[in-house]
C-alpha cells in the first residue's frame, strides 16, 4: 500500500481513530473499542474499508492487507465475515455490499 492509498484510507475520521488505536497498542477489536471510543461494528468497518466492493481477494492478499493493520490477520478476518463485512468461500474474500 503507498502513501497516497493510506493518506486517504485515514483521511475517513473512524478508520484514523481505529489505526490509531492499534499503534496505541490496542491488540483485540475490543481494545480497539476500548482507546478509539468507537463501538465495535464500527471499529471493524472502518477495516473493511479497504476492501473494494464486489472485488475478489485471495485470502494470502488479504493477509497481507490486514497485516498493515494488525499482526494477527487471521482475527480481523474473523471478525470482518462474522461482522458480516466480507464473505469467504474456497479460500478467496469479497467486500460485501457497496458502501
């Protein structure tokens, strides 16, 4: 991810507060809550957001994205389908809806 792409995913007010929770130390959605004063679905959208809708990801690419976040990517998957927010089938994630 470069600069600009980043500049602007944190140009959106809950995803700037969702980073900077994680490089405050926060190390579960909970803890992200926690320092951002975001509720949780929230929280777990503004990750979402860098996803784009309708587009497919392998789940190493997605890794690889939610790794720019947090360490343990394999969570935030977890927690990005059960909050309805990505779907996965075979191993490949899309973005659902629009938004």
């Amino acid at each position: 991810m470069d600069a600009d792409v980043l500049c602007g995913l944190l140009a959106e007010p809950s995803r700037l507060r969702s980073y900077a929770a994680v490089v405050l130390g926060a190390n579960t959605p909970e803890e992200v809550v926690g320092l951002s004063g975001l509720e949780l679905p929230v929280a777990v959208k503004a990750l979402a957001q860098a996803f784009e809708p309708g587009r497919e990801y392998p789940e190493k690419v997605v890794n690889g994205m939610l790794d720019d976040w947090y360490p343990d990517h394999a969570m935030l998957r977890r927690y990005l389908v059960d909050a309805g927010l990505l779907t996965r089938a075979d191993g490949v994630y899309r973005r659902v809806g629009s938004d």
